[in-house]
C-alpha cells in the first residue's frame, strides 16, 4: 500500500498512546487525520490542538464526511478495539482499507532505517532515551513512543523521517509487521498469556521477530537471553556494559565499556539499576549507528524520562509521591528496587490496581512476592480494559495472598484518606488502568496535607 495516495487518515481508538502518536505524524505530513474515542484524555486534548476532528460518541452519524470516501481513506485500529464496534463495523461493510496500528507503523517505517525496541518490559523508556539521542545528535529521526515523553511533553519526537525510532510490542504479535535495521530486546518474561498459549511461544514469537531483522541489520540483546545478537548489561560481561556504578548526588553515574573504547563519568537522571540497563541499551543502538560517543553523553545526561515511569509528583523532605505504570511483577520489583535506592530506610506505601483478570489470574503469587516487599499495600480494584470477569479472580483473592504489615482493598476515593492515616513519607501509585487519571487529583490534595 502506497500512503502517498491516501489523503485522509480516520483512527478508531485515537486516544491509544501508540494510536495518537501515528495520528500526529501524519497531521506533520499535511493529511487529513479525524478519529473516534470512547473519553475524552489529555492525550485527546492534544490532539483537538492539533486540529484533529475527533468524535467521542460510538455513533457513525458523526463521522465527518471528508473520511466517508473508500478510495482515499485509510482506517487505523487498535486491538483495544471491539471489531463489533458500529463505527469499525460501517468501515468494513463499507469497504475501506483497514489496518492495525501495527501494520501502518509497518508501512511509514519501512523506507526509513528503522531501530526497533522489544521486550516485555523496558521498551517506552529505551526507546525514549534512544529517540532523544538521535535528536540531540541532530539525526534525521521521528520516534514513536508509547509514553509522553517529559523532554519533548510528546509520544512523538520528530527531526526528520529518514530515520525511525519505534516500539515493537509483543502485544497480538504486532513486532511482526516490522523490518527494522537495527533491533533490541530488553526482556522475555512471560507475559500476555490471554494471547500467548505459554511462556514458550511468547519465546519462540521473539525469535521469530529477530528473523525480521534485515540481512545487514543488528540485533542488541539483555545479556542473559537465549538470543545471538550484540549484548548489553550493567556490571556483566558483555559487549557494551555500565561500570563502575554509583549514586552521587542523586544522579547515576557510571562508565560504558564497548568493544572499543570506555566513556567514563557518564551521568543519568533515572533510577534504578533496570533503567540504567536501558540506557545502555539506547546508547549501544546510537553507537553502533554512529552517532559520537561524546555528543551521546551531553545527551544521555539531559534525558528526563516518560511520564508514569517513576515519576516523581511530590518530593519534599517531609513527603515523597511517585506514579509508575508498572503492572507486571517483575516490572513492581523493578520499582521497589529503584525506591530502595532512593530511601533505604523509610517506610513506603503502595496503592496498586491490578491490571486485566487474565494477568492478575497468571501471576497471582508472583504479584503477591513482589507487593510484599513494601511496607503497606492498597489494593483497588482490578482494571477490566479489554476482559470480562473471570470467576473467582478478584483484588480479594489477591490480597489474601500478600504477606505486608498492612494490606487493604479501598476504592479510589479512599486513597488519600488512607495515606493521611497511615503517615509514611514514601507513597507510590502503581498500574497500567486508570489509576493514572486519579494520579493529578492525588497530587494536588495531598500536596495541601503535607
């Protein structure tokens, strides 16, 4: 499919991170771009500034009807999205050309060198050092990011469109419409059991995404994977790795070891030894592609992070909130890792929401072991997104199997009320739901208590 003939752009599920980062490229490229969501977000804000026509009602009466003509339309969906759907309904039986969002990522990055991140856990935040390095580097890159960014208040960074810069998600095995030159993967922990039969065929989809690699391309892998490819790590032996780590002043500082040379002193903003490994990752993919080792560290340095990626909301000395999207157990260690560093001795509270009945199902005891490692847990509900209820998995269940000092299931309203009473200075917030739209409420009540 030639995009070039395609004049307008209609996007079902515009408010999706991945969705709305697609629909402001093409409003760069000077197309027509309208769409439909079920709630109005920031992300759908921003959008409207953009000149975005975007309906918030499932109705096909509202569809402008500059997208109403097959020939010059393409229609993007997510897999969020219910194929049932009227609106994704009246395109189909109509007749338009409809494509996953994976598909057209496909499509607008195939004619670019495309440096693809993958892993089921890491991939927003590498990519996002990764597309921040190319722009300070001043490449010709646009880069997808399944986050707004905190340097750019984006999910798109664009410098160009030579160059390519994208998440490849797992998720529906949608890295496979990909042909990235250069490829990472960060991590293959099971995960996405509602689409993988096992731990193994999610391996084995992996693998199957490295032979999608181009035949002069390169492939960067977590050292410790079952993969042949170019690896990274942090105090390990491997091809590029962080040494000499320490904290000063808050910062990570540390030395890159490459196959050719030390950067010594490098400084980074994020913590966490996992977020350290991703900024090897990023800074291994520049590297390779050649991008100067010392433009590199200037840049690596100014990196801010994503939001809802231990993001702080307060940092006083009296109080400390912090919103992650973690909602994978591997993904909650990787946060108590990094709070620990930060506070060793105090006590930290944590409200989390569960994230899918099928996750929460799969890794009960493993959230279980993960949660208990703070000092209290708040529960809230579990967050359907795209599931049904699934009999006898609740946050209840859940909870009876978390061994914390103190452990309760609350509601939404509840939450600061519950963190006011118990008085610990660390707080975090975590889940991939929509505990996050509750995270700028929090913040502004109890800013006022502390």
């Amino acid at each position: 499919m030639n995009l070039k003939t395609i004049h307008n752009v209609y996007f079902i599920g515009i408010g999706g991170v991945g969705m709305s980062a697609l629909a402001k490229y093409f409003v760069a490229l000077g197309k027509n771009v309208g769409g439909y969501d079920k709630v109005s977000s920031a992300i759908t804000e921003s959008l409207l500034e953009l000149g975005i026509d975007i309906q918030f009602e499932t109705t096909v009466n509202q569809i402008d009807e500059s997208f109403i003509n097959p020939s010059t339309t393409l229609v993007v969906f997510t897999p969020a999205i219910s194929k049932s759907n009227v609106i994704f309904q009246y395109f189909e039986t109509h007749n338009f050309k409809i494509l996953k969002r994976s598909e057209v990522l496909g499509l607008v990055t195939e004619l670019t060198q495309c440096l693809a991140v993958a892993g089921t856990h890491g991939k927003t935040t590498t990519s996002s050092i990764l597309g921040h390095l190319m722009y300070e580097c001043n490449e010709k890159v646009t880069a997808f990011i399944g986050g707004i960014t905190e340097n750019y208040q984006s999910n798109l960074i664009q410098n160009g469109t030579e160059i390519s810069v994208v998440e490849a998600d797992e998720f529906d095995r949608s890295f496979l419409t990909l042909r990235p030159d250069f490829a990472c993967i960060t991590s293959m922990d099971a995960d996405h059991l509602d689409v993988y039969s096992s731990e193994e065929d999610l391996a084995e989809t992996f693998k199957a995404f490295t032979k999608k690699i181009k035949p002069s391309g390169k492939l960067f892998v977590r050292k410790g994977l079952p993969l042949e490819g170019i690896t990274y790590g942090v105090n390990e032996d491997a091809d590029y790795a962080a040494v000499n780590v320490r904290i000063e002043k808050g910062l990570y500082c540390f030395d890159l070891k490459t196959p050719s040379i030390c950067i010594e002193n490098i400084q980074f903003h994020l913590p966490g030894t996992h977020n350290v490994s991703n900024a090897v990752a990023a800074m291994a993919m520049a590297l390779e592609f050649g991008c100067d080792a010392g433009s590199l560290t200037k840049a690596l340095k100014t990196y801010k992070g994503v939001k809802r990626r231990f993001t702080y909301q307060i940092k006083s000395k009296e109080f400390v909130f912090i919103d992650d999207y973690a909602h994978h157990p591997k993904e909650i260690n990787a946060v108590y890792q990094a709070v620990r560093e930060m506070y060793p001795t105090e006590k930290v509270a944590v409200v989390f929401q569960p994230h899918l009945f099928s996750r929460t199902r799969d890794f009960v005891d493993a959230f279980a072991e993960s949660l208990s490692q703070f000092d209290a847990v708040f529960l809230l509900e579990i967050y359907p997104a795209r599931e049904l209820p699934i009999s006898g998995v609740t946050s209840s269940w859940l909870l009876d199997k978390i061994n914390s000092p103190v452990k309760k299931l609350i509601s939404k309203p509840e939450i600061v009320t519950e963190i006011k009473n118990i008085g610990f200075p660390v707080m975090i917030t975590l889940g991939a739901g929509d505990i996050g739209v509750e995270v700028s409420g929090l913040k502004k009540k109890l800013s006022y208590a502390y």
